[in-house]
C-alpha cells in the first residue's frame, strides 16, 4: 500500500469508489481530493459477494497517493446487513415511511455484525494520527464499535439520508441500541437545520443528553460531541462547463431536433419511492387535462434508472410507472407528438448534462430527500441567456438554499400543475432573475466548500460546529 504519511483522512463508506471505476460521480471526486490533499485510505465493501465469511480477506490497492482497501460480504451478511437492516428498516424509515418498515431482529444482527467486522479489519490501518469520516446510515455504530477497539482518533460522520423527527425515529425496535451510538463520533453533519433540530431533539429528550456551550452535547456517561449542517453541493463550475461542451453531441442534438417548438420538461431520479414519481406523473396529467393548448407544445422526460429490483416496493412502483405512462400517452398522445417519454436506464453524466441544458423546466419533486443534487445539476447546465426554469419540492433539503426555485407540494396535484404552468410561460427576464440567484448559491457552496468546512470543524476540538444556510 502507499506509504502512511501522518495525519492522513481515512474514508469509510458502504460502497468505495475504486480507481478507473468509471462511474464515480461528484462526492466520490470530492472524497477522493480530500483523500489525495495529504495522503489518506478509503475503506469500505467491495461491491463483491463471496462464499467466505464477511472480511476473510482485505484486498488492498494504490492509486495516485490514496490507499483502497475493502472486505467481500458473506451472502448472509449481505442480505441482512445491506437488503435487509440498512435498506429494509432505515432507508424508508430516515425517509419518514414507517409504514415500509421490514424490521427483522436477525437483520439488526447482520448489520451490526457487519459494522463489528469493518471496525476490526480498520482497526491496524488506523495510525495515531489519522482523522476518519465515516459516511451515511450503514454505518451508524461504527465508532462506537472503534472506540470499544481503543481507537481514541477524530471521527466524523456524515448522514446523507433526511433525518426525520424524534416521535418517528423511535418507531424503530431498539432504537436506543442504535442511534445512542451516534454519541461516539465527534462530530455529526447532516444536510439542513431541520435535520439538525431533529437529531439534537432525539438526543436531548430521548437519550438524556444535554446542551452545553457552544453546541455540544453532553451524554448522562459524560462523552461530549458535536452536530452541524453541512449542505452537501456540486462542483458547479465543472459541471457547467460539461454542459456547455455537451451541446453539440449526437445525442443532445438529436434531442433537441425531436423537441422542435416542444417545451421539454425532465425528471432524472433512481427509481425509489422516495421521489414521488407517482404524485409527479398525476401532476402533469392534472397541467395536460386543465390545458389543451399545451398539447403537442409540451412533453415530459422521465429517466428513472432502475434501483434495489430485488425489494418488493421497488417491483411495485416500476409496475405503477409504467401503467401511468401509458394511460396519459394513451390519453393524450397524438400520431406526431408523445406526451411523456418515461425511460429506464441510465445515462453517462455528459448525456444528462445536455439534456439539462436542453430542459426548459426541471422537475425535482420527491416526497423526501436529504439533499437532493439533480436540482443542484439542473441549474448549473443551464444556459445563462436562456436559462430554464426548476420546480422543487419543499421537503428536498436544497429547497432550503434554493429558493427562487419554484416551490411545491408534491402530493398536490394542483400545485404541481400550475407551477408547471407558470414555469413554462415565465417571461425571460425573470428566469434569468431566479437563475442567476440560484448560481450564487451554488457557486458558493459548491462541493469544495462542504468538504473543507466538515473535516475543518471535525479537526478543530472544542470548535463549534458551523451554522451554515
């Protein structure tokens, strides 16, 4: 492995994002600047199951200065830690859907054997100086399980998820088992103040901890941490840079060629119930029933990638999806004009970023989401002398920073369909009024900005976490 240098970050993640791997998105380039900036290791699952038990084996690589390392799963470990406890009980729960709950004890022991075994196999990688940022809800215990270790290092956490309020998080069995452990980390970052109000709410009235100066909370067995609001973010000047480029593709052309004098809304989501594509498709419905003259002067692309195919939910809302689409082109469509283009698969991130550019509306509309980067990718590919114009959902975290986006409810229909309605009638000069409030966000708190500013507070003892927008 490449050489230990002191002070390294060491990541820890469910999923690693491995050298040439291809797909990597915007966080893992931003972890990876973070890993690169002095030298550091990221640690997490292969991606691979195997017949041998969770960890037999650490396999180990280097690229350009950072150190990977990652276990296999066993294929039980697999199902009740990843199918089962993380996607089964917390995802629907962190996205306020108690009523999809699959809670399994045995599933709780497969997860927190898991996190036990990453915390083992970390362990002699850990040296004295190392700062560890430990991501995301798979691996909610790991520092308690490192501090049982002796591991006495900085270690932060980050939840990319929503955190919903305290009277739903004890929904979950053995809610006190999991979340208490929460309290070995040193720092806490979530996406928004709502986030955070829950989290401190859920410490302070459910485990007994209080408030002491400067944002710490201090347990009843006397371990102090702290908790802040990190908005994740875009490297927004690359990515508007990848939309201007994208222009003149093929691809992008020919879109653009099948949209003449056709005003194009896109919707770019994994296929998760948590998007709130059902209420999504009902509220262009509702925008193409209220108004006919739009017929044939609109037209709605849905690209939903398939995602966790093997969860019931996930089966069921792909089924419904595809019923609703073919009921409104069924309805509505014409021999020279489709009203919803609705297409599973994926597409490399250039070929979304034309499409962006291309969109005069973009519909973010989930029911919750942590954050939610689509909205923030949206803005940033838009032409700046003819900008489109971005209707979001209110429950998205960066609803908080965007608000000149236009606001909704995606539940209600209504509210959709004339949001719908305003944006693509929405004079030119206040799209570019909107857009350009909107890019001074995002030029500000890019991703370069979230990174620095968590692991400068996770550094900083007994600083107070930031009260960042």
């Amino acid at each position: 492995m490449a050489r230990k240098t002191p002070g390294r970050l060491i990541v820890v993640s469910n999923r690693v994002a491995l050298p040439h791997q291809t797909a990597a998105g915007g966080l893992a380039s931003a972890l990876r600047a973070a890993l690169a900036e002095n030298g550091g290791l990221w640690f997490g699952w292969s991606g691979k199951v195997s017949a041998a038990e969770t960890g037999a084996e650490l396999h180990q690589a280097s690229d350009h200065g950072i150190d990977y390392a990652t276990v296999d799963f066993s294929r039980a470990d697999h199902d009740a830690f990843y199918a089962g406890f993380s996607n089964g009980a917390l995802w629907p729960l962190l996205h306020y859907r108690p009523d999809l709950v699959d809670y399994q004890r045995s599933h709780l022991d497969g997860y927190l054997r898991v996190n036990r075994t990453f915390a083992e196999r970390l362990r002699p990688l850990i040296g004295p100086d190392d700062t560890i940022w430990v991501h995301d809800y798979h691996l909610i215990p790991l520092a308690a399980m490192l501090r049982k270790l002796g591991v006495k290092n900085r270690i932060g956490f980050f939840l990319h998820t929503p955190l919903p309020a305290a009277g739903l998080l004890i929904a979950l069995p053995n809610h006190h088992e999991l979340l208490e452990t929460l309290a070995s980390y040193d720092l806490i970052g979530v996406h928004t103040h709502r986030d955070l109000r829950a989290l401190e709410d859920y410490f302070l009235h459910e485990a007994g901890a209080v408030m002491r100066l400067g944002g710490r909370m201090r347990m009843p067995g006397g371990r102090e941490f702290r908790a802040g609001a990190f908005p994740i973010s875009i490297d927004t000047e690359h990515i508007a840079g990848i939309a201007q480029k994208a222009v003149g593709l093929k691809e992008i052309v020919q879109l653009r060629e099948s949209t003449r004098g056709i005003a194009l809304i896109i919707g770019v989501d994994r296929l998760d119930y948590s998007k709130g594509l059902p209420h999504r498709f009902q509220g262009y419905a509702r925008l193409l029933e209220r108004d006919p003259e739009l017929h044939r002067h609109v037209t709605f692309m849905q690209i939903a990638p398939p995602s966790r195919g093997a969860v019931l939910e996930y089966r069921a809302i792909r089924r419904e999806l595809e019923r609703s689409a073919g009921h409104i082109n069924g309805k509505y469509a014409a021999p020279d004009w489709v009203p919803i283009r609705y297409i599973n698969k994926s597409f490399p991130h250039r070929l979304l970023a034309g499409y962006y550019r291309s969109a005069r509306v973009g519909l973010v509309t989930p029911l919750r989401d942590g954050m939610n980067l689509v909205a923030k990718e949206y803005v940033a590919c838009q032409d700046p002398e003819d900008p489109g114009v971005l209707v979001l959902s209110r429950f998205a975290g960066v609803a908080l920073e965007l608000g000149d986006a236009l606001l909704v409810n995606p539940a209600d229909t209504e509210e959709v369909a004339d949001a719908l309605e305003q944006a693509l009638h929405m004079p030119l000069t206040e799209r570019r009024r909107r857009w350009k409030a909107m890019m001074r966000v995002l030029r500000h708190n890019d991703i370069t900005h979230w990174r620095t500013s968590f692991l400068e507070a996770l550094r900083a003892p007994g600083k107070p976490a930031p009260d960042q927008p």
